[in-house]
C-alpha cells in the first residue's frame, strides 16, 4: 500500500553532473518510483545509466539550485523530493516519506549518515544533527520531501550555484522543517580524498560566508 500510494503522488527529483560514480547505487534504491534526472552535462555515462535504471531525464545548465528548479518544473507528483545523486535512503524510507505526506504544510528531512565506518564520520554526523536541532539547518544532501503546494508558496529552489539548499530551508524556517525517522547515506568520498578537517572546515567557511552576504559564484570557487 506504501508503495501505491508513493508511486501515484511523489517525484523524485536528482540533479547530476559526472555522477556515474553513485548515482546506480541511489536509482535502485528509489525503484519503481518516478524519478527526473537533470543532468548538466555529464560525460562519464551518467545519461546512461539514469536512463536504463528507468529516470526521466532532462537537462539543465550547471548549477545545482536551477537544476534542481528544473526537475521540479517537470515532475508531476503532488509531492517532491529532492536526493543528491550519492545520497540513497535507507531500507525505511518509504514508511517514512508516507508518513510525512500526512503533513503538507511542513516540509521534511532525512538525518544524515555517512558510508563510512570510521570514528571521524561518526563525529561529523552528531555535528550535522547538532546543526540541524539547534540551527535548523539541513543540507542537500539530508534531502528535501516538500509538498508542491509549499514548495511553490515559498518560491522554489533559485537558480543558485550553491547553498541553494540553506536558500530554501531559510525560507522555509524552523516551524515548517521536520526531521524524518530514517537516514540517507551519503557517500564520504569526498571528506576522505580532502580530509576529514579541510572538508569540514571548507563547508563551515562557505556557510559563513554565505551568512556574511559574499555572491554565491564567489564561495562556489571556494567550495571545489
């Protein structure tokens, strides 16, 4: 019944770009749900293997902020959830995305795990669920499930090249943020081919400056 009723109310929207890499592992875990893929461009067979997992594809240019306002353009679900291409949801996640469609004036969140089983992941994920309690602030990569009717009442995603994620949920504000009782685990390559400190350390300054008012362009050259 789960899965009826997901199938005839919610797209997935996944904004790519040379995503090769993880985006198979996250299409499978989202099968026999519509998904929209907006590509940017990618050359490493991201195209392919959206397309053969069975995602609508459509392009947009780079930037994941008009990206992501693209796929929403395009779906046709009542309800929108929007996944980093390395980011999948755990074994639970339809019970809980059904759950939280009986809430259409909020929008909500998965927490955030890493795919790594280190200590220095642990220590990251007590920090963003920190971030997310006391801040309100989720990130793109925890996902965003948003009834249209809302994600249209707050203006959607800007065609931002970053922080459009921290654009919207600011939007949104903490009344109207609820947290989901299910991760999406997200792939740590990154932190472990920049370092756990650096990485950290970079995305903190990109949030600073975004707080301080710098251009998006500028702190996307920051962020790599």
């Amino acid at each position: 019944m789960v899965k009826i009723a997901l199938e005839q109310s919610l797209t997935i929207v996944v904004p790519t770009l040379n995503a090769a890499t993880g985006l198979g592992a996250t299409l499978a875990a989202l099968d026999g749900l519509p998904v929209v893929v907006v590509d940017a461009g990618s050359r490493d067979g991201t195209v392919e293997i959206a397309r053969a997992a069975g995602a609508r594809v459509v392009t947009a240019p780079p930037g994941r902020g008009g990206q992501l306002a693209a796929g929403a353009r395009a779906a046709e679900g009542e309800w929108l959830l929007f996944l980093h291409a390395d980011t999948r949801p755990g074994a639970g996640w339809r019970a809980a995305v059904a759950a939280a469609m009986r809430e259409p004036e909020r929008a909500h969140y998965f927490r955030f795990a890493l795919d790594d089983p280190g200590p220095e992941a642990r220590r990251l994920e007590r920090l963003v669920a920190w971030r997310c309690r006391v801040l309100a602030l989720p990130y793109g990569d925890q996902g965003l499930l948003i009834a249209r009717s809302l994600y249209e009442a707050v203006g959607g995603f800007r065609p931002l090249p970053l922080m459009e994620d921290v654009d919207l949920v600011r939007r949104l504000g903490r009344r109207r943020l609820v947290p989901m009782p299910e991760v999406a685990l997200t792939s740590a390559a990154r932190w472990r081919r920049e370092g756990w400190r650096r990485r950290s350390a970079r995305n903190l300054l990109c949030l600073s400056l975004w707080f301080l008012g710098l251009p998006p362009g500028l702190i996307r050259r920051l962020y790599g």
